[in-house]
C-alpha cells in the first residue's frame, strides 16, 4: 500500500478532531458520523490516514494530557463551577482542550515536513539555497538577483550554456541579469520559464505554480505537455500551471504579488483559508481551521510580515472567529 500523503493524513487528523469534539452532543455527534463514512468512501487512502491518526492518538493521548495540564491557557478550564450544568460546561471545555493538544501534537508533526525538507536538501547539497521564516536575499554568479519568500527552497545549477534554477517549494522573485548567450532558466514540477534579461516572480503553492511577469518577457512550458508551443508571456500577465493544464495568461495585481519583498502582504476580500495559507509560512507556529464552514470567510488589509500576532487579532476583532494557542506551537482558529 502506498504511503499516506500529508495532505490526506491532516484532514483525517481535522475528522478526527471533529468527531471527538462531538461526542458530548449525540445529535451532532451521529450527523458527523456520517459525514465521516461518506468522506472515507470517497479513496481507499482517506480509510488508511484515520487508521494512522487513531493509532497516533492513542500513543500521544497521555503526553498531550500532560501538555495540556501544563498550559497556562488550559488550566483556569479545570477551576469551573460544579453544579450540574457547570460541570457538563467544564467537561466539555476540557475535552476540548484535549482535544486541541493531541491535534497539535499531531498538526505539528504534518506542518513540520517543509522545514525539515528544506533543512535536509540544504544539508545534502551545497546548492541548495533556503529560507525559513524570514525573506531572503542571494546574488548569483552571473550578477542576477534571487529573493526567496519565507518556507522557499531553490537549487543552483550554473554551467557555460546555461543558468538554472529549480524552485523545489515556495515563491521566489528573479531580477535576471541579461546573457543571451546563456537563457536563465527556472524549473518547478508542473513546468519551467526561460528568461534572458527580465523580472518575474514564481510561487509554487500545493499544486499549482503560478508565475507573474513584471519587466520583459518570458517563455512557460508546461511539463506535461513539452511537444506544444511555450507560452511567451508579456510584462503585467500572470499565467498558472496545474495538473489540469495551463491556463490562459492574465493580468494580476503587481502591488499584491510584490508585497512580500517589502515585507508585507495584502488581501482584498480573500477566503481565511488563503490568507492563513499565505501567512503561515512567516511564523513558526502551525495556524488551522478547525470549524470547515469558518474557511470562507473574508479578510481584507495591509499587514506586516514580521508581526503575525497582529493579523490573527484583526482577524479575531473582526470575524465570528476565536482564536486559541496550544503549547506556544499550534494556533486553531474556531
């Protein structure tokens, strides 16, 4: 049997969570027991990721009780009142907070993947350029310039014929210096672009690499279909690489696309799905929804990368949303 994928492996870990969050409301508890079984009949892989998940649950239960015994944010749960319906309250509270701790036990050993990804292709080749939670500046030999968003991984490959440069994660911006001699050339999974003299920024997010055009032009050939003609791309289009193909070029924001050089980033009316995807990668906590139908809401502004306590607060002021913080690591959004 193939491996679970991540992907999988932390929405079995978000069902997990939801059914156990349940238990105290038999009505709520038998709908979710529903919506469970139809989601595991969908892929013989959802059945195999809870199996793992309760496994794991089982080893970490009495190591996340202790976590959360130790939590300054849990313990005042445990002081509530003991009359009956206090106590159901209480019971429910610290069930919940159980719950919480053994989801970001096992949250965190998922979210943990990229970093120690990026770590070990950093190790094991000296070109291989990294960055963590920080954005990051690298000149390259030829005088072109490399900026690498936080959670970015590239490799360096630079010959007589050619320079490249493969985007193993992340998004990263190019200002390339001009060779015609030599094409600069940048690689992700889903295709490559060639470039002479130029500026364009690449993000390679879940499936989908998406590559923004800036100054000059590029060309984008999708790795699954090499026979057809590459794209030439013009200055203020962006264009999309996906399993299901690429799709037309379009004009994109350039203010948006190029906050994160400047150390901001930007929403208009983005899902919080988005904007905690486009967050996370600038803090060294794991941020989750963990109620499905909160994911959709909207979130507008202008944020700074360096303080992402400031986005979770306006994003608590002004949604239907709590925000709670297990151990110092994991931060769930319900």
């Amino acid at each position: 049997m193939k491996p679970v994928s991540d992907d999988v492996f932390a929405e079995a870990v978000r069902w997990h969570a939801r059914l156990r969050e349940t238990l105290c409301d038999p009505v709520q508890n038998k709908k979710m027991h529903a919506a469970l079984e139809h989601w595991l009949t969908l892929d013989s892989e959802h059945k195999a990721a809870l199996q793992e998940v309760e496994l794991l649950w089982g080893k970490l239960e009495l190591p996340a009780k202790r976590m959360l015994a130790g939590s300054g944010d849990a313990r005042p749960l445990l002081h509530a009142a003991v009359d009956q319906k206090a106590g159901l309250q209480r019971r429910r509270w610290f069930y919940a907070g159980g719950v919480f701790a053994v989801a970001a036990t096992l949250f965190l050993m998922v979210g943990m993947n990229q970093s120690v990804k990026n770590e070990i292709n950093r190790l094991m080749n000296d070109n291989v350029v990294s960055s963590e939670h920080e954005v990051l500046s690298q000149s390259l030999p030829d005088g072109s310039v490399l900026r690498l968003n936080a959670q970015t991984s590239v490799e360096i490959d630079f010959s007589p014929e050619q320079r490249t440069v493969r985007l193993i994660a992340g998004q990263a911006w190019f200002n390339v210096a001009s060779d015609k001699a030599r094409p600069f050339v940048v690689k992700t999974d889903l295709g490559s672009i060639t470039a002479l003299g130029t500026q364009f920024d690449v993000d390679q997010r879940g499936d989908t690499v998406t590559v923004s055009l800036v100054e000059g032009r590029v060309s984008v050939e999708d790795a699954r279909q090499p026979s057809l003609d590459q794209l030439q791309l013009s200055a203020g289009y962006a264009v999309s690489l996906s399993a299901k193909g690429m799709d037309q070029p379009h004009r994109f924001d350039m203010d948006t696309v190029s906050a994160w050089r400047s150390g901001q980033v930007i929403f208009y009316r983005t899902p919080l799905s988005e904007v905690l995807q486009s967050i996370a990668p600038y803090s060294d906590r794991h941020i989750f929804v963990v109620q499905p139908g909160l994911a959709n809401l909207t979130v507008s502004g202008v944020f700074s990368i360096s303080d992402i306590d400031q986005v979770l607060k306006v994003i608590e002021q002004t949604l239907p949303v709590r925000v709670v913080e297990v151990g110092g690591y994991v931060v769930f959004l319900i």
